[in-house]
C-alpha cells in the first residue's frame, strides 16, 4: 500500500537516521532542506504530479528521521479530496498526526509498505543573530516544485525575489 505522510515535516540533526525495514521504501518528492508546496502535496496524492521522486529509500537503507508535524485543518479536505481522485485510490491512505511524530516511529510500527513523505523537509536549525541571510540565499528551506528552486521566506510566507534567480512569484503556500 501506498501511504501518503501529510502535514508539516521538518528534520532536527539530532534525531538522526534510522534502517528502512524488509519490504518497505520511503519516497521523498524534495531535496533534503526544501520545503512542498500545497499545491504539489495534492498533485502527489492525487497521483498526478508529474515529476519523478527526488528521493527514494529502499528497504535496509538509512533514511532521515524526520518530524511529521500536524496538518492546517483547512488542508485537510483538499488532501482527502485529491486522494479520492488517485486513479489508485484503493491502494493509498493518507496518514496524519496529532502531535510530532518521528518517521522511524511510523515505518518501523507499520512495516510493508511505501510510504510517500508529502511535506516539507524543512531543516530546523537555530536561527542566527542580526540579518543574515546566507542560507536563505544560498537555497536552504527554499521552496521546491517541479525541479525549479525557489527562494522562500517562511517568517513573510512569500517567495523571496532574488536577483541571482529569475522568478516572478510573488506568493505561494508551503506545507
């Protein structure tokens, strides 16, 4: 079975990694510090999204220990939504949390399956002091979709124009 992994996601060094069980893969549709557009999130439960996985976890490998993080209650209906428009619905499920929850936690409770992480990866480090922006700059929790980077600023919720990149979005929403 396929499951989709929805809501926030973040990833805190400290938590590591963990072995993917027998029979079992995690995919990841972003780099590892870049965050998911909502709109990609329902392509991708839709099984519409029209771009390969940019990372897939086979059985046995070491794989993030990612925080799944509660879902925004006004995104849980279009996710439900897109689900029932999969072409493979009857082979999918959507799991959301309550609270924080570790991956490791999940796939190692519920062995077997694909698991399809549909949330950011968002790299949650301590912010540094004054303006400095070098690691926004240099892509860090930028926002991904279809291959392209772009230049997010979480604290403004809007793409960040940045004059090394051409882009001309003016504001997106991010899981």
């Amino acid at each position: 079975m396929r499951v989709f992994l929805t809501g926030h996601g973040g990833w805190l060094p400290q938590n590591g990694y963990f072995s993917v069980p027998a029979k079992t893969r995690v995919v990841f549709y972003t780099e590892n510090a870049k965050l998911m557009l909502a709109s990609d999130v329902h392509l991708i439960v839709g099984g519409k999204y029209p771009h390969d996985p940019d990372q897939v976890v086979e059985e046995f490998k070491t794989c993030q220990n990612m925080t799944l993080y509660p879902d925004d209650a006004s995104e849980i209906n279009p996710t439900l939504s897109a689900l029932i428009g999969n072409p493979d619905r009857d082979h999918c499920d959507i799991v959301r949390v309550t609270q924080p929850t570790q991956l490791s936690k999940i796939v190692l409770d519920y062995p077997g399956h694909e698991f399809v992480w549909t949330c950011c990866r968002d790299l949650s480090l301590a912010s540094t002091p004054g303006n400095d922006t070098r690691a926004r700059d240099m892509g860090l929790n930028a926002v991904q979709t279809g291959g392209r980077v772009l230049n997010y600023d979480k604290k403004k919720d809007e793409i960040v124009l940045n004059p090394k990149w051409r882009i001309r979005i003016s504001r997106a929403w991010a899981f």
